[in-house]
C-alpha cells in the first residue's frame, strides 16, 4: 500500500514537471514571436543599426561646423559660426601702419577668442613688426613654427601658458595679417582646428 502511494507521488511529480516544462516552453515562444513582430514593424532586425550613406564621428573633425564668411576691406575669411564679431575697426588713413583688424569671441566655457589684423609690411620687412619681435624675444613663452597651408609656409608662434594662443602670419606684397585665436582655458593643441581651418580659408581682398 505504501509503495502504491510513493509511487502515485512519483507520477504526479513527473506530470507536473511536464506540465511546468512545457508552460515554460510556450512562454518562451510567446516572448520571442513578440520580439520578432515588434523587430520587423519597426523595418530593423534586433541588434542592427541602419547607417546612412555618410557617418560621422563625434570624436573626430568629420562633422562640418556650420561656418560664415567674412569680409573686411583686405581680406576674407571662413570661420565657425558660433563665432560672434566683436569689433572692426578700419583705417582709411594710407599712412597708417595699422590698416584692419577685426576681434571675434566665441560664447560658452572655452571663451575663445579671435583678432585677425592687417598691417603695412615694414621696409626691412616682417622682422620688423613689432608683435613679431615680440614673440621672437619670449622664446620661453612663444614657440616658434611653420605652417603649411595651401602649400604656402605660414611663420606660426604657439603660446602655452595663460593665456593659450595660435598665431600665425600671412603676408603678400606690401602686407602684413597676423590671425590669432586665443582660449584662458584651452591648450593651443585645442585651439590648433579652428587656427587651421580660418587661416586655410583666408584670402587677400584685391
């Protein structure tokens, strides 16, 4: 009697593990059509992501900033719009040695910030102006350089202390533009995209 009744326990513990199997089995199922009808709706399969034509990454310059042009009296540029003009002053006197310059900043955290002037090349030339002297006596603070841009070789000086800066001199005929770009809190390798990409873009106004 004993053994009928430990042997009726073993057959119910069977079927209800069958039982407790297969509800686990049509769950699954379920879980999975659900899955599957939701990934095709949507036209993707699961784990796939669908890539236009062009990718770009935010860790690189593969994004284009949105850029806008600028045109003083010598000279024009290109340069990021978040850029805003701050100043341009102008000099019609011929005599001048100052002729242009035009000062821009950047809004937010980086306080970048650009001067773009143009001066009268001096008669014995660009060692001769007097912010290039500058830089040329602090070596301690004023790395020296070369540029090429447009298969032209541009003198560019780097500053890396407070205040960062990137300047470099492009000069034609009687003319001498300095461009500078300047951040209290980014490194010259920082600055170095922007200095690049306004510098390329300069041209000389006839």
């Amino acid at each position: 009697m004993e053994e009928i009744k430990k042997e009726e326990k073993r057959k119910k513990g069977f079927r209800f593990g069958i039982r407790f199997f297969l509800m686990i089995v049509i769950l699954l199922g379920i879980v999975l059509g659900i899955l599957y009808i939701c990934g095709m709706s949507t036209g993707k399969s699961l784990g796939t992501v669908r890539e236009s034509n062009k990718t770009f990454s935010l860790e690189s310059s593969d994004i284009p900033p949105a850029v806008k042009i600028f045109e003083g009296h010598y000279f024009s540029l290109s340069l990021p719009e978040i850029y805003s003009e701050k100043r341009h002053l102008f000099s019609e006197d011929k005599k001048a040695n100052t002729l242009e310059q035009t000062f821009f900043s950047q809004e937010g955290e980086s306080g970048r910030k650009l001067a773009v002037t143009v001066e009268r090349m001096p008669v014995g030339g660009i060692s001769e102006l007097s912010s290039y002297q500058f830089r040329e006596m602090h070596p301690d603070e004023y790395e020296r350089g070369v540029t090429i841009l447009n298969g032209e070789e541009i003198i560019s000086y780097t500053k890396k202390n407070v205040v960062y800066e990137v300047t470099g001199y492009v000069t034609q005929g009687l003319f001498v533009a300095s461009i500078s770009v300047t951040s209290a809190v980014e490194a010259p390798e920082n600055l170095m995209e922007d200095f690049s990409s306004i510098v390329g873009s300069f041209q000389w106004r006839e």
